[in-house]
C-alpha cells in the first residue's frame, strides 16, 4: 500500500488532489479538511461506486489505522489510493486547513 505524510499531503491537497476521509458522520462534523469528501469506512463497500474513477486518491481518518483498511478494498476493486499517515489528528497539528463544528 502506498503512503504518504500528512506534510506532503497538504500539499498535495493544495493542488487540487482528492482527499476522502472515511471517518463517521460525527467526526467529521467535529473537523474536516475543507475540499474531503466524506465517505465513512461503514458505508464503503455500498458506496465507493460514488468515488470518482481514474484519478489517484488520498485517504485519510482520525489516525490512519482505518484509512489504510479503506485503502486495501479500494486497491483491489481498482482505484489508486495513497493512505495519509497519522490522519486527521496529525493534519491539524502539521497545519492543513480545517473546518471546525
């Protein structure tokens, strides 16, 4: 599975990469990358239909334990995804943009 740190996935993000976050509805509402799409590790299988095609993607959650669990079905059904290491908790801390409440 490929990575990558919260640092160079700011940056990334910043040039117009797609972020997904696969945290809840709850955590999300607490805080959130500004351009992420929501799509909660529970509803994945039902709904990675939804992410878009042919475009790398960098998956992220509160620690990265689940981001890399989502990254591993959406390698094998296809997509290419990169797990942001630390998720969340670290993006705040690294700096990257959020929207808090």
């Amino acid at each position: 599975m490929s990575e990558i740190s919260v640092s160079d996935a700011i940056v990334r993000v910043a040039a117009g990469a797609v972020l997904i976050d696969v945290r809840e509805q709850d955590e999300w509402e607490a805080v959130h990358a500004p351009t992420a799409q929501l799509l909660p590790l529970s509803t994945l299988t039902e709904r990675f239909g939804e992410l878009p095609a042919g475009v790398p993607l960098l998956v992220v959650c509160h620690s990265g334990m689940r981001s890399a669990r989502a990254c591993d079905f959406l390698a094998e059904n296809g997509y290419e995804v990169t797990n942001v290491i630390g998720g969340m908790s670290a993006w705040a801390v690294a700096g990257g943009p959020v929207v808090q409440g």
